[in-house]
C-alpha cells in the first residue's frame, strides 16, 4: 500500500531520504513542528551514543525551541514499523496523535501510525 501525502509531508520524506543518503544511516527522519520548521536526522551509532534517528529529529525540534510536533516521517531500510520508544519521544513533545508517515529507503511511504 502507498499512502498519499500533503506536499508538507512529502517534503518530510525527501528531506528524510537525504539525510539517510548522504549518512548512510540504517533510519532517516524529519519532522515539522507546530510553527512549520522542519528538522531532518539520521540515526547516531557511536561506540559512546546511540541515537534513533526520530530520537535526533525531536532533540532538533526541543533544542530550536520547538513547542510540538505536526508531523514526522520514519524511513529505514525495509520500512519496518516505528519503535515504542520512538514513538514515545515523539509523544513526548508533540502528544497524542501526532501522525508518523512510515517509508522504505526509497522514500515510498507505506504505512502511518500515530502517538
């Protein structure tokens, strides 16, 4: 199945697939916060830091200020589901029912769920 999206979440995905691209991270993510701005990151896989890569977007989104999340887009090399915990991060800042738009490397979005 491939979902449809608004432009804005389209964005998400590209800016998403980039950042994977040019990482060569196993996960790529952006998000949109309430006030439009858009953070886009890659999963951090150091010996001393291990990060998701929605983890990196919303300690973006919370560093810039951020006061909520709008929307997020999760891309991975198979477009597995979202993590609870990465779930839970984005539920910490944006609540409940925020939409996080599931994407295979690629970029073709294949699923949603919610927080």
């Amino acid at each position: 199945m491939t979902e449809s999206l608004s432009a804005e979440d389209h964005k998400l995905v590209v800016l998403a697939r980039s950042t994977r691209a040019r990482t060569g991270a196993p996960q790529g993510a952006a998000l949109r916060d309430l006030d439009g701005r858009t953070y886009a990151a890659a999963t951090v896989d150091l010996p001393s830091l291990q990060v998701s890569a929605l983890g990196v977007a919303v300690a973006m989104a919370v560093t810039s200020g951020a006061r909520g999340v709008e929307a997020a887009v999760l891309l991975t090399a198979e477009g597995e589901g979202a993590s609870e915990a990465d779930l839970a991060v984005v539920r910490d800042l944006g609540g409940p029912g925020v939409p996080v738009h599931l994407a295979d490397q690629r970029g073709t979005v294949g699923g949603r769920t919610t927080t």
